[in-house]
C-alpha cells in the first residue's frame, strides 16, 4: 500500500530510492529525466517526466510544484512523476507528468523558479504529445503556494489548478508580536503581487480544486487553513468554479484517495479559450496578460491595478484602474465592434487584432499605441525583483581604493549568499527559502562586452570604485558626491547614505543596470540585511534609518507629488 501523504512541511511521502516495491512496479510506467538548455543562461536544466503510455494521442500535462525538489532531478522527481501518472493509469485515464525542480528545494517556483516550470513545460510540449488546452498544476505546502502563484499570474496557462495546503495572503501569518516572519513596508506591495488573495479575478476561467486539513496550522513548517477557507470564499462570492474538500481531523497531510481523486479530476479539465468577460489584476508590468486584455503602462506601480472588459451586444466594454496603456483583442469571429474604455467611446474597432489604447494628458483615451520610448514597458518595468526574470551578473567595483574594493566584494559576496540561502528573502511562510541559483560574480575590469549589453547587471560601488557605473553614469540617473546622493531629481544627505536603485540598461530594451552605493565605502553594509527579491524600484538609507522607498514612474523618474516614504 501507498505509505502515508504528507508529513509536515514535505511533498507526498515517496519510496526511498533502495525500495523497488512500489505500487506501480508492474503498471508498466517508467519514469525518466530529461531536460532542456536554459533561455535565461544557457545552462542545462533537468526534470522528472512520466507518461501514462507511448500513444502519439496529444495527453493532458499535469505541472507538479512541490518541496523537497534536489537542485537537479533525479530519483525522487522520477519516483513523483511515476506516482501522479499512476494516480491517472489505474483510472484508465491518459497524462504526462511534470516534475519540476523550480531551481532547489525553497524558490517558492517564483522569479527564476518560475521560469523553470514555464520552460519545463515548453520543452515537454516540443518532445512529447500534449494537448496545449490541458495542462494543469498541482503541488502540497510550498507547492500548494507555488500553485496558488502560477495560476493566478499566467491565467490563460492553465487548464486546471489543485492548491493543495498552500498559502496565498501574506496577511494570515499572525503571531504574538507580529507573524511568523517580519515584514517592512517597502516589502508589502511585492508581498501583494505575489499573493492570490489579491488576484483572485485572474482566476475566473481556471477551475480550482482546493485541498486542506482541518488542523493544519502554522507549527513545524504547517499552513494555517484559514488561507484555503478564505479563498474559498471569495472564489465562491465571484462565482467562480471552485472544489473544496477539507480533511478532518488532519493536519499538514492529506491521505493517498485526495490527491487520486484530483489527478484524476485534472486529467478531465480543458481550458475555455473564447471567454466572454475577462479580468486582469495586478501590480507591475511582469504578468501583464489575461487572454485578450494586455496593460501596457500603469498610472502608479506597486498599487493595484485592473482591467474588466466584457463582450457585450455588439460591443466591448473596457473598465480600468490605474492603467493608461492597454490592448484589447485579438477576438475571434468578433468583427469591428464598438469599443467603450472607462465609457468613452470607440465606433467599428477591428478586434481581429490587437488594439492600443492609452490615455492623453488630460486622462482621457485615445486609440493608437503610446510613444513609449526610453520608458517603462513589460520586461523593463521594475521593481528590483524584476531582474531576476533574466540572468543576472553581480559586478564587483574593484576600481577604486582598498576599502571601497573591500566592502563593494564583501557586499556582492553577501548578496550572493543570501539569495541562494534564503531565496533573496522570499520565505516559505515561518520557513526560510533557499534554492540552488549561484549568481555570477565578475569584477568590473573582467566583464566583456556580451555580458555587460545581454545581461542584468547589479553594479556594487560609486562612479568612482566601479568602471561600468562610471561608463554610464551620463546615463543613469545617479550620482554621488561628498556627503550626498542624488537620485533622479531629489538629493539625499547624511554620513553614511547609501541606495539600491534599478534602471533600465541603456543599451538593451530588455535587461537592467541596478546599483548599491553610498558615499563612504562601508555605507551600503547597513543594507545587507535587506531582502533583495522583495525591494520596490530603490530604497535609499542613510545608517539604520530608512530615508525613502518607492516606484519610479513611466519616465523613470520619481511621481508627480512625491512623498517622502519614512
């Protein structure tokens, strides 16, 4: 018999790679590992896969996130494709498995973990017969979240979804005190992005099947059920399709019939491809699509922003939320309906093909697309976290004098650390994350040039102990002097000021420069501490006090009626 599902905090109890008894030993699967060369950095990336049989019938792909993931895939990943197939197979029913590794054991399968289920999945699809309109996403605990994230940010991706004791508001972690983990305000709008809570709306056309045990609380790596029981309800006041099936008298676990029962429900699910009424939230421009609705530029970034468009007797209604650059369609067999934006209206559009629409300087729209030169645009938009969607290069400054070549490698040395450590900040609920990435770290002298204009860059040290800060620092927004920093239009002074700001490369539509200076060369040690996946555009701090925080807005510089943050 199958052991025992599910003890605290770790993915399905799987056979340990000396036993050969499992149950599907004469089902005739075999598992294996296969992988795919990376797009973000070349490099060779494995995963667990398993097919119910050799039929060229395109299958249903079913995506497993969950803990415990080995850097690279290995027994234990084919062990977990092997078993969900199973699940399938015994049922009579047809599916590949994925397993993926999401880059070590803690990423969250956010930011480059993400990437490695996105390609994972496209490498699958050109190997293997999957029908497209299929796949589904499952995972238990950090998996159940990671779930919860992947489909609430790529909503036309995913047939199906089965969060499984996973977390998805940020909000739900209290504590005496405070909650499991601290968080500083300039950390709450990447908590809000990240959190499905938030997101629900994107949602709407992706069927859910939600699972939790009743005693599931946040003790020894649990996640307190509230989380599932509150996303219930709000799919449920929406409408939404939802399934919920609540273990009693269980905690951290769930027992071998659930999860059969959901593989074998995703197996059915096929994704609605022509939906009537769509909806679109976010927070940045990273995830900026739901089927034929696409923000092009926000109003204010790091706050909410939304777009609901509805097809509607002949007619395309548009509402929007701090956005002032869109695209509605393609819509097919639509024509050239009337277009209402925020009801302003538009006669005879062709939604045969995309359409732009953005907002003039007197906040109403116009049709046509947004001269968006040298300003915020998806894949170039920010925050700090944004960098690492690509591959990112730590460029020491070892240019100036001993102290300042010192701190700036000890600074990058740092950075690197805790991003592989502790995921970059990005925890796992009351558990530090970690995963398996080492970013490269070049002095400023030994970068060439395919690296300095096809990679981000996160520069340590001034204009003076950095030799890239000081090749662009006519085209940043940038500079240090004795005692003071001046970034975009504001100056900031104290003994010990420091900043990690990002910008967009000037010689690449597509990466970013971002910068840690200050103006003496230990200042930016007081941020060492900082979360660097969790960081808006720039922090700017002078010791222990935080000065400021914030967003840039579309021109990269700071929004009309700034504020100091303090």
């Amino acid at each position: 018999m199958l052991p025992a599902l599910l003890l605290l905090g770790q993915a399905i109890a799987q056979p340990s790679p000396q036993d050969k008894e499992v149950p599907w030993k004469d089902s005739g699967l075999k598992g294996k590992i296969d992988s795919y060369v990376s797009k973000m950095d070349g490099e060779t990336r494995s995963y667990g896969i398993c097919a119910t049989s050799d039929s060229r019938t395109p299958k249903p792909l079913i995506v497993v996130v969950s803990p415990g993931a080995s850097t690279d895939a290995g027994p234990d990943e084919i062990r977990m494709a092997e078993q969900y197939a199973w699940y399938a197979k015994k049922n009579s029913r047809e599916c590949v498995v994925l397993r993926s590794t999401g880059r070590g054991p803690g990423s969250v399968y956010q930011n480059y973990g993400e990437l490695d289920v996105l390609e994972g999945i496209e490498d699958v699809v050109a190997k293997y017969s999957i029908d497209r309109d299929r796949i589904s996403v499952t995972g238990f605990s950090m998996g159940g979240a990671a779930t919860w994230y992947l489909a609430s940010h790529y909503p036309e991706l995913f047939a199906a979804a089965a969060p499984m004791a996973g977390y998805c508001d940020y909000r739900l972690w209290e504590k005496p005190g405070g909650s499991t983990f601290p968080m500083q305000p300039w950390e709450e709008p990447s908590w809000q992005q990240r959190s499905a809570a938030f997101l629900v709306g994107n949602l709407e056309h992706t069927p859910l099947w939600i699972v939790h045990g009743e005693w599931d609380r946040s003790v020894r790596g649990g996640v307190p059920v509230v989380h599932s029981r509150e996303m219930v309800r709000l799919l449920k006041a929406k409408g939404f399709d939802v399934r919920y099936t609540e273990v009693q008298k269980t905690g951290h676990s769930a027992p071998q019939e659930v999860f059969e029962e959901v593989v074998n429900w995703m197996t059915q699910q096929t994704k609605q491809r022509h939906p009537k009424h769509v909806s679109l939230t976010m927070y940045d421009l990273r995830h900026n699509q739901n089927y034929w609705v696409t923000a092009d530029q926000l109003q204010i970034y790091g706050q909410r922003s939304s777009i609901d468009a509805t097809q509607d007797s002949g007619a395309v209604v548009v509402k929007t939320e701090n956005v002032c650059a869109i695209r509605v369609g393609p819509i097919a067999g639509i024509g050239s309906p009337q277009v209402r934006v925020d009801g302003q209206v538009f006669p005879s559009v062709d939604l045969g093909a995309s359409q732009s629409f953005h907002r003039s300087s007197n906040g109403g729209w116009i049709k046509g697309t947004a001269d968006m030169a040298g300003q915020k645009h998806h894949g170039q938009s920010g925050p700090l976290t944004d960098i690492y969607f690509d591959n990112v290069i730590l460029v020491v400054g070892a240019s100036g004098n001993d102290a300042e070549n010192f701190f700036n490698l000890q600074m990058a040395n740092n950075l690197r650390d805790l991003f592989n450590q502790e995921n970059g900040g990005l925890h796992r609920g009351g558990i530090r994350g970690s995963n398996s990435i080492d970013l490269l770290t070049v002095k400023d002298g030994d970068l060439s040039e395919e690296q300095i204009h096809n990679n981000n860059l996160l520069l340590f040290g001034t204009d003076k102990s950095n030799a890239i800060l000081r090749r662009y620092r006519d085209k940043l927004p940038i500079a240090f002097q004795a005692g003071e920093i001046r970034l975009g239009d504001r100056v900031y002074s104290g003994e010990q000021v420091a900043v990690f700001a990002v910008f967009p490369h000037p010689d690449n539509p597509s990466r970013y420069i971002a910068v840690t200076g200050g103006v003496t060369p230990d200042a930016i040690t007081y941020g060492s501490h900082l979360s660097f996946q969790l960081l808006p555009d720039y922090v700017v701090f002078n010791g222990g006090k935080m000065l400021d925080w914030g967003f840039w807005d579309n021109a990269w510089k700071h929004p009309g009626g700034w504020q100091p943050n303090r």
